[in-house]
C-alpha cells in the first residue's frame, strides 16, 4: 500500500506542470512536474494530467483527501520533501517509462517507474502506476 501511494503520489506530481501549459515535453520532464505538484500542492492538482476515464477521474477525487493525508503523514516521518529526480527514461512510439526517485529529509529516497501515454502531443501519466 505504501509503494502503491509513492507510485501513485510520483505519477501524479509528474504530469501536472507538464501537461499545465507549463512546457514540460519530455516524459522526464512530466515525471519531475507531475512528483513535485503532488508533494508540493496534494492529489488533486493532478488529476487532470492523467489518462483516466471520467469514472476513474471521479474515483481519484474521492479519495484525493486520504492520499494527501498519507502524503503529509510519509513526508512528517521523512522529515520534509528534499525533491525528485529523473532518470531511464524510454520512448517507444507513443508510451514512455520514466523512473523517478523521491528525496526525503532523512536522506531516504523511494523509487517508481511511471508509464506514459502521448496523447495529442502531450504526455500523460498511465493510471495504475506500480
């Protein structure tokens, strides 16, 4: 459940300043937006970066509350958010790998790989992330 919310938190964070009009063009670089909007402005900033059906998109908004309560919670007994950074990242076609690692303030990190979607030009986080 704990890597579960890590990958979940990564993905998230990874394609929200990516997909915001914010530039980001690579999957690297909608990882690195997508973990830092989610450490730094919670679940639902998010959202909207994903590949999700409006079903999904409404599910993640119920629970958006309780992940960010998990968020904070791993984040207090990490002593503080000390970034992200990318790497590995793999392009085929329209699907994309990125790996991302969480800093903490205790010198601890948590690895995720992220999957990727093109869609219309713009990378989109894959829900499901594991």
């Amino acid at each position: 459940m704990k890597k579960l919310l890590s990958l979940a938190l990564v993905a998230m964070s990874i394609f929200v300043l990516s997909a915001c009009g914010g530039g980001a063009k690579t999957p690297s670089e909608v990882a690195k937006a997508i973990t830092e909007a989610m450490y730094n402005d919670g679940v639902k900033s998010t959202i909207k970066y994903y590949d999700m059906s409006e079903e999904e998109t409404k599910q993640m908004e119920q629970m958006a509350g309780l992940m960010d309560n998990k968020i904070k919670a791993t984040v207090e007994e990490k002593k503080g958010f000390s970034g992200v950074t990318v790497s590995d990242e793999k392009i085929e076609g329209d699907k994309a790998t990125v790996k991302a690692t969480v800093k903490f303030g205790d010198g601890s990190e948590e690895v995720s790989e992220m999957n990727l979607v093109q869609k219309d030009g713009t990378w989109k986080v894959v829900k499901g992330n594991n």
